[in-house]
C-alpha cells in the first residue's frame, strides 16, 4: 500500500461522508470549519455502514469502482463547501480561536503518527476479536454488501453484528488496495487517531470553553493509554462507537437547544444515530442514557414554559421515530437474530452459570482497562469543584457515569445487564479527560485574573512557555503510547503463515483442525493462536468457530460446539483427544508459534494415534492416524 494512496483513501472514508451530510443541512454551513471537520470525522462513521445497508437493500453490490465513485462524488461536495468557506476564512481566523485550533491540529497530528508508527509492520490485527472482523470485512469486501451469513469461514447461517467498522475496513480495503486485514489494523488506529477532534467537539460544547476541550484532546490522545492500548484488544466497533457518540451528543445538544421543533436538525441526529446503531449496539445504550440526561436538564431550565418543555418532548419523539425507521431493514434481521436472544435472556433474568464472571467488577478495570489513578483523582478533585459550582456539563458528565455504572451493576438484584462495568471502563477516558480539562481550565484562568500575575512582556513569555510545555508533553506522549502495544497479543505469525501455505497445498478440503481455545464465559469461548485463522488463511475447516458465534449461532449449534470444546479440554490423554476428534470428524491438530496449552511433547509421545506431519519454526501440525 503506498503512503499516499493510504493517505488519499483514509481522507476519504473519514472526512468525505460525514462533511458532505453536514454540508447538505443549512445550520450546519455557518459553522465554524474547524467545528465542521471534527463533526464530520465522526459522522462518517455512521455514514458509511448507512450508504453499504443502502446499496444492499437496492441490490447494487458495491465494486472498487463503485466506492471510488462514491467518495469522489462526496469529495467533490466537501471541496466544494470548503473552497465556499475559505472566502470568509481570514476574518474568521482570530487572535482569540487560532491558537486552538492550531494546538488541535498539533495535537492531532502528533496521535496520528505516533498511532500509525505503533503498527508498523504488523499486517494482521492483535488478539481474539480481531479474527471475526476481518473475517466479516472481508465478507463485505468480497460481496459488496451486508453479509447474511458467516459463511464459508463458518457454517452460521445469520448475520445480525454491528457491522460499520468492517464497513470502513472493507471501504479502506476498495480505495487504497491493502489486504482486508491491514485495512483492518489502519482503520482501527485511523478511529483511535479521531478520538482527538471528536473529544474536542465535545468537550468544547459541554464545557463552553476551548482550552478545556483542548486539554482534554491532548490526555485522550497523548497522555492516557486510553483509548490507545485497544490495538491490543481488537475491540475496533467498540472504539469507533465511543468515537461517534461525543459527536452525535454534539448534534443532540443542537436539536434541543431550538426554540422550535427543527426537522432538519432532529433529522440529522436521527440519521447519525440509527448509524450508531449499526456502529455498536451497546453504544447505543450510552447515548440514550446521556440524551436522557440532556432531555431533563433541559426540561429543567425550561420547567416554567410548558411550550417549550413540549417542544422539547416533540424533537426527542420525532428523533427516536426517524431514528427507527431509517434503521427499520435492519432492525427487523437483529431482532430477529441477536436482538431475540438477548430479550430471551433479559426476561428469563440473571443466570450465574452463563454469565460466570463477566459482570463481576474489579479494580483493574479502573486502573489497566480504564484510567489511570492519577487522572481519576484529577478527574474527581475537577468533578467535586464543578458539582460544587453547579456547572452543568459536569453535572452531566458526573450523572452520565453513575448511570452507566448503575445499569452495569444490576445483576445483584437478578436483572442481567445489557453491558459489564468493564465495557463503562474502557470508556472512562472521555467523561475523564473532560473533567480535567475543565480543571485545568479553571486553574488557568484562575491565575490568569490573578492580580499578582505580572502584565505585558511577562504575560506573553508565559504563554510561549506554556505553549513550549504543550509541544513537549505531545512529543512526550508520542513516545508514550507507541510503546503502548503488545506484540505478544498478536495470533498471526510469519512462521504460521507458512504452515497456512503447507495446509493448503498438503491436506484434503474437508480437513478439519482441533486448535487452542479458552472460554471467556461459560458460554462463549474464542481461540489463543492462528490456528483460529486456518478457515480465513487456509481455507480449511476448524472446531472453534469466530467469537460471535454465540450471537448468530443456533442454540443447538451454540451447545454442540460449547460440548466439543470441553470434551476436548477434559481429555486428559492423547488416546481421549484422539477418541473425541475421531467422533467428531476432526482429523489434524495445529499448534501455533504463539504459545498456548498445546505442546507438541504431548502428541509426540503417542506415535499410534497422532503422527507430526509438520515442523517448523515453532509451528506443529499433526495427524490423526485412522
């Protein structure tokens, strides 16, 4: 993939959609462009799993030709718009906005580089999630449209995930001509980079001010390993909903904040909304919980005004039905599939032997997967003042997380909860580093009212200073965050992509492979080395489907594949492995150069029912003899 083309395609996907629909809606073109753009990054996001679910239903499958049309028509939209602008942009460009802007920038800049430099050279994404989203980009890659099902990888006959991130991918794949896993692993460090613009946006609207937001751009993307370290994790749709959602509060804020009930801007939040959807569905559930919030602050202030409190209750009406209906094709498929399974499971209640310790809270959860102590002490000395002072972003920031940590935690009382605290966690940066921003706000403008603060010449060394200190607290979390990655994370090894290359040319097509795998509750289980990728890689069969067949799965296919897993992991001989597999029609063993609870002394000391058939570079692949 040349730099270039990459650079070229990113713009596209991350820039063109999103600014071409802001551009159609007149509030939108008086806006500050800076604005705009950080708007826009994150509404692309909702825009581009829009346009695929559009194709698909048309029946119009979606070709390279075909996505590079389609950007260079929104392109030429938001080239347009801009060059429109830039005849205002010199008034526009003041003493008192230009400094922001160009600390975003900078800011920007340096998390894109950094994000992009961390994943040099690795070509296939970290961990376990990361299989079934290249698996289902390079379904919508290869079909041009929504997948109905997993297979060939898998024999799961539906389709109902979130599929926007791979909808990226898939469109990353098309315009730049990188493998559809390297798509995956750019496209995922591309949205982590946009956790600047879009915090930005939000902590600008939330908290009235410019340095607060720009404080908290430069924590979320420089100076906490949060949102970095998911390349580790490969939880992508997850960040790219946590990435959408501060934009869409942005729009929702807008909508409410009409003295009328406005189609068009209900309709915008509508729309980047029902994309949410089809980003993460648990977002989902955190924005509704904030909109909630912004409904009864509003309904507050306005309480004495019963026209304005219907106003209010009509434009949230009217967004929820838009909302529903543009996502009504697809609604239809997920209540049908996942949607139905996890309203079974909410009426049947809280069941300890499913969920196992998936819902258990931890302190770790705060402290590796969330934020560090030193930001949540400084996020909570921000919040207690801000609460104190009665500022109303931080009264929402502040009931937003109790909500969410309150709906996590409802298992106690038999009701299972729709996310885990550990999926709160992993979104703490952003009510975080807000909270922050909002401190160091208020201390700076503290002193800077400060009568002892000298004038003139002093004033304006101190402000070079500070900005001095804030090129070298990014250069400085450049380096921090790159070393954030966890190389051992990753599953595909170029000693395995040789043994993939063996398989394919060495066994039979129906060959099926037993391959490492744990179960991360007691229902759903997901594989530990590239053995999980011989069906993507190989083209051969494995008994560990993706993660997600726990969501489309059948119960009987959800049950059987559950019981072969443990049959296999109970057998304490190579005798009983031997007898399940044969049972199973299992016929090969692969084990990976990453190292798992597979060792190669265990076949090798049983030469009757188990012959290497493979050795190389830490990779063993053994037969079942008949």
């Amino acid at each position: 993939m040349e730099l270039a083309q990459g650079a070229l395609s990113a713009l596209a996907v991350f820039l063109f959609p999103g600014y071409a629909l802001l551009a159609a809606f007149r509030h939108f073109r008086q806006r500050d462009l800076v604005e705009v753009l950080c708007a826009a990054a994150g509404v692309s996001i909702a825009v581009v799993p829009l346009l695929l679910g559009a194709f698909t239903i048309l029946g119009w499958p979606v070709t390279p030709a075909v996505a590079a049309a389609v950007m260079a028509l929104l392109g030429i939209v938001t080239v347009a718009d801009i060059l429109r602008r830039s005849k205002g942009w010199r008034p526009r460009w003041s003493a008192e906005t230009s400094p922001y802007h160009i600390g975003l920038a900078l800011v920007f800049a340096m998390t894109l580089i950094a994000r992009i430099w961390m994943v040099r050279g690795i070509e296939f994404p970290l961990w376990t999630d990361s299989y079934h989203h290249t698996l289902i980009a390079d379904l919508i890659a290869s079909q041009g449209a929504v997948p109905a099902s997993y297979e060939p990888y898998a024999p799961v006959t539906e389709f109902t995930y979130h599929f926007s991130f791979h909808a990226l991918a898939a469109w990353f794949h098309w315009l730049s001509g990188a493998s559809v896993p390297r798509a995956v692993v750019v496209v995922g460090q591309v949205i982590n980079a946009l956790v600047v613009p879009t915090t930005y946006l939000f902590g600008w609207r939330l908290m009235k001010s410019r340095r607060a937001a720009l404080v908290a751009a430069l924590i979320v993307g420089l100076l906490s390993t949060m949102p970095t370290r998911f390349v580790n994790w490969g939880r992508y749709p997850q960040l790219a909903g946590q990435v959408l959602l501060p934009v869409l509060v942005v729009l929702t804020i807008d909508a409410f904040e009409s003295r009328k009930v406005s189609l068009s801007k209900s309709f915008l939040v509508a729309a980047v909304a029902a994309g949410l959807f089809l980003v993460h569905n648990r977002m989902t559930l955190f924005y509704m919980a904030f909109a909630g919030l912004l409904f009864v602050l509003y309904a507050v202030r306005e309480r004495r005004r019963r026209d304005q409190v219907g106003r209010l209750f009509l434009s949230g009406v009217l967004m929820l039905v838009l909302a529903l209906l543009i996502d009504a094709p697809w609604l239809m498929r997920f209540f049908s599939g996942f949607g139905a399974s996890v309203a079974q499971q909410t009426v049947a209640g809280y069941r300890p032997e499913t969920a196992g310790t998936y819902f258990t809270f931890t302190t770790d959860q705060l402290f590796h997967a969330g934020m560090h102590p030193v930001w949540l002490v400084l996020g909570g000395l921000s919040a207690a003042w801000g609460l104190f002072r009665r500022k109303a972003g931080v009264w929402l920031l502040v009931g937003w997380v109790l909500i969410l940590l309150a709906a996590a935690y409802l298992h106690p009382v038999g009701v299972p909860p729709f996310f885990s605290t550990l999926i709160v966690a992993i979104y703490l940066y952003l009510p975080v580093a807000v909270l922050v921003g909002h401190g160091a706000d208020q201390l700076a403008g503290a002193i800077m009212r400060s009568e002892s603060l000298p004038a003139g010449r002093a004033r304006k060394v101190a402000a070079a200073g500070l900005a001095v200190l804030f090129v070298a607290a990014g250069l400085y979390g450049m380096v921090y965050t790159a070393r954030v990655i966890e190389p051992d994370n990753g599953f595909v090894r170029p000693a395995d992509l040789k043994a993939m290359a063996w398989i394919r040319g060495n066994t039979a097509e129906d060959a099926r492979f037993y391959v490492a795998n744990q179960f991360w509750t007691p229902m759903v289980a997901h594989g530990l080395d590239a053995g999980y990728w011989i069906p993507y890689l190989a083209g051969r069969q494995t008994m560990m489907p993706p993660e997600v067949y726990s969501n489309d799965g059948s119960a009987a296919y959800i049950a059987s594949t559950n019981k072969l897993l443990r049959d296999l992991a109970g057998a304490s001989t190579t005798q009983q492995v031997w007898q399940t597999m044969r049972e199973n029609q299992l016929t090969h063993v692969y084990i990976g150069n990453r190292p798992t609870y597979l060792k190669s002394d265990f076949f090798d000391a049983d030469g009757t029912h188990f012959r290497p058939v493979y050795t190389a570079d830490g990779v063993w692949i053994y037969e079942a003899t008949r």
